[in-house]
C-alpha cells in the first residue's frame, strides 16, 4: 500500500472559527462528520453542525472540566471523560431516531442522559 500525504501546510486553508468563550480539552468527529463534539472546561460538552458551523446542542451533567469526548462506531453513543472523575455515556440518538433504530437499548449499569 502506498500512502502520501501533503506535508506542506502552507497550502491548507482555515474553513471556520468555533468560538466557545471557554478552553476546549478535547474534541470528536461524529463517524459521518455531520457533528463535532467538543469537551470543554464549563463542565459542558457541545455540539457543532459542520455544515453550518453552528452550535446545535450542549451536554450538561459533569461537574469539572470535560477533557475528552469520543463517539462510537456507529455515532449512537458519546463517552466523556472527565475531571470529576467520571466517565458518562451518551445516547446521541433522540427518542424518536431511537424507536426506530435496532440498537439495543444498553446495559442497566449505564447511567443514559439524552441529547435534547
């Protein structure tokens, strides 16, 4: 297999600030690069949109600073860590997306939050 890359980032071009008006510790693109989650030091996670760039959802439930987010495979769930010494799992998908998805609903041992 060969693999080349560009090592020249001079011709790499900035597409978008995200301003969140605190420090951000960690972000994930969601598997189909719709969404971008970010951890963020006000204890939030937030979501973007990548194709509008706006902010489309915020997580609440740590209570210190998120360092690190990561989706899994199939984008249904998030997992967070953070300085509270946690890590939560998210349900990414609302109850309706839920209903109609095969995915089983999860251990008992999973403390869920919902997006909203």
């Amino acid at each position: 297999m060969n693999i080349s890359y560009d090592r020249d980032t001079s011709t790499w071009e900035e597409m978008e600030i995200l301003k969140h008006g605190t420090n951000v510790y960690g972000v994930a693109f969601s598997p189909d690069s719709d969404r971008l989650a970010c951890a963020c030091a006000n204890n939030m996670i937030r979501f973007w949109d990548m194709t509008t760039f706006a902010p489309v959802a915020e997580l609440a439930g740590h209570t210190d600073y998120v360092h690190q987010v990561a989706f899994s495979p199939d984008g249904t769930r998030l997992v967070s860590g953070s300085g509270d010494f946690t890590v939560r799992i998210w349900d990414t998908l609302s109850a309706q997306q839920r209903k109609n998805s095969k995915q089983p609903a999860g251990g008992s041992r999973v403390r869920r939050n919902s997006m909203k």
